[in-house]
C-alpha cells in the first residue's frame, strides 16, 4: 500500500547512493512520498535508475552516475547537486558489494575480493562523506545514514571481508558522529537479512528460513530498513554515532 504523501521533507534534497535499486530504492520512494527531492545515485543501473526517477512522487528527482571506487567522479556528483540544487539535506549511503565466500576458506578469500568489498563498503562510502560534507554542513541540521548490517557485530555473514568492511563502517559512524557535531549527525541502521538481490545466491525463501528464526518470525523488508532510514532523519533528532538494527530479532 502507499502511503499518503506528506511534507515531512519538503525543501529537502535527499543523496541516496545506490539508490536504483533495493534498500536504496525503497528509501528514495519513501523520501520523494515524504516531500524530498530525491538524487538516485547509480553506477552501472543507468536505465534503471532513470525509470525509478520517473516514477518517484512529487518533482525534481535526477539520477546521478558515481562510482565508489573513483573519487573523481564522487566528486563530479556532488558538485552536479550543488549546481542543480544548491543544497543537500541528507546523505544516504546504500551502496555497497559483497561476495559469498565461505569464512572458513581462506584461499578463497582473495586479496582482490577483500580490497573491492573493503573499498565499495568502507572507503568509498567515507569518500562520499567527505564530498558531500561541506553541503550538509551549510544546509543545518545535516544527516548522514550509512547502511550497514548486523553482520558487522555478529561476525556471520557472506564473508570474512563483509563482516569486517561493516565492522569498518560502524566505527566510522562513531567517529565521525563525534568529529562532525553539532553541523552534522551520522548514523548507521543494521538490517538483519532483506530480501533483495544483494547476496548473490539468497532467495527469498531463504531469507524466510532464517526469518522463522527470529523472535518476530518475520522476513525485513527493503521498506522497514527504508523507513528506520526515515526515522533517523526525522525523529532521532537527539542521536548521532550510533547504529538502529532492525532484523527482527535475528541478533539477540
């Protein structure tokens, strides 16, 4: 069902990196619901980060091209946003990378797939922070929401170097939670397993498997981590440097 649009973020100009896609996309429909204007931030889903465009609420939604591997072009995005708007509220950071490779084998853990999941999920998105940073600051009241998982504490995951990078991106959310107050707030929110096609090889019945073994016994969705993403911007005025976990329970 969609929910009614409101002007809760009217005036508002939301980054949501990868945003064509999964949590990054249910968050950008939620924000443009919610009265933001919405930039879809995409690397290879060209076309289909202009269709989500297009379908998003309200008006002057854009798609922009980024890769975290390349600061340049980190660099290019954000300057087209200070150019197209003039300002940006809220940075949301959902793109990531993730292999599955068993924890116990180590040779397969390759030094190639530890330094692309390392980068895509814990350099590039301090990359992204620190481009966007001087406009978050001179909007007030400024939020960053980093998208990490409940891998980072509970060391299970699609492997060793996921379970590290989110590890990673945690304590960035710490640091800089405590270095960029009071201009600015950072937060994490930690999804438990979500449905989407991020994990090569996890279908949805599997994620329902391991939902049975929640205390809820209910799968997350892309949209209950879209709206715990909301909630950090909206409600959580008081908190910065810390993470939400929403996983039904999967942690305790």
């Amino acid at each position: 069902m969609v929910e009614p649009a409101t002007s809760a973020l009217a005036g508002k100009v939301a980054f949501i990196t990868g945003g064509s896609n999964g949590i990054g996309a249910a968050t950008a429909r939620v924000f443009a619901n919610k009265g933001a204007k919405v930039v879809v931030g995409y690397h290879r889903g060209a076309e289909r980060a202009e269709r989500l465009v297009g379908e998003l609420a309200g008006t002057e939604h854009r798609a922009v091209k980024m890769a975290l591997e390349d600061t340049a072009s980190i660099q290019r995005a954000a300057a087209t946003i200070r150019e197209v708007y003039g300002r940006a509220d809220i940075l949301v950071n959902s793109a990531g990378f993730t292999r599955m490779v068993p924890a116990a084998d180590l040779d397969a853990m390759t030094d190639e797939i530890m330094d692309a999941v390392l980068l895509a999920n814990v350099r590039g998105t301090f990359a992204v922070i620190r481009a966007m940073a001087p406009l978050l600051r001179e909007s007030g009241g400024g939020v960053v929401v980093n998208v990490s998982s409940i891998a980072a504490f509970t060391s299970v995951g699609s492997s060793v170097a996921y379970c590290a990078a989110k590890a990673a991106l945690d304590s960035l959310t710490a640091t800089l939670g405590r270095a960029l107050g009071p201009q600015l707030r950072v937060l994490s929110v930690s999804p438990g397993p979500v449905p989407t096609d991020f994990v090569p090889g996890r279908d949805r019945t599997a994620v329902e498997n391991l939902a049975q073994k929640t205390p809820l016994k209910t799968v997350v969705e892309a949209d209950d981590i879209a709206a715990a993403v909301l909630a950090c911007v909206t409600h959580l005025r008081k908190a910065t440097g810390t993470k939400i976990v929403v996983d039904g329970g999967m942690s305790l």
